[in-house]
C-alpha cells in the first residue's frame, strides 16, 4: 500500500445537534473541532443535523399525510372541462 495516499482513518464523535445524541466512530471526516468522550479521551467532533435520534421515521413521530382525494381535487380544477369529458 502505498504512503500518504489515503485519508486518515480515525476514532470520531458525532453530535446530532438537535437531540444532542452522541456516539463514537470511526470516519475519515476532518474536522477543527474537538469533544472530551465519557472515557476521558479527546476525539474529533462532527455536527450533523440528523440521526437516528432526532429522524422522524426511528422516532416514531412520522407524520402521515392523507392524500384521498387530492387527484379529484387536482382534476375538478385542472382537467377537461365537462362538456369535453361527456363528448369522449
């Protein structure tokens, strides 16, 4: 294998910064950011917005959007109109 090609493959910790969720990785990320971890070592910190802590689907809080009737709606307003429809 050839020297100084590859990234740097390292223990990382990444935040969800909604939750505050943690957890410690590895990742060839680069970040300046630094976080003290519950074993008292001191790891690369990367920020995301989303995991499985804070995403709608792992959480349970998945909305369901009722979408009956939205293609009647769409064709009443949008479609042929009547006298077009009952000539075909």
């Amino acid at each position: 294998m050839k020297d100084d090609i590859h990234p740097n493959y390292r223990d990382v910790v990444f935040q969800d910064v909604t939750s505050d969720f943690k957890i410690l990785t590895r990742s060839t990320m680069a970040t300046k950011e630094t976080v003290k971890w519950e074993d008292g070592n001191e790891y690369p910190l990367v920020k995301i917005e989303i995991s499985s802590a804070s995403h709608p689907f792992y959480t349970g809080k998945h909305k369901v959007i009722d979408t009956s009737g939205r293609i009647d709606k769409f064709q009443k307003r949008f479609g042929k109109p009547a006298a077009a429809a009952a000539a075909e």
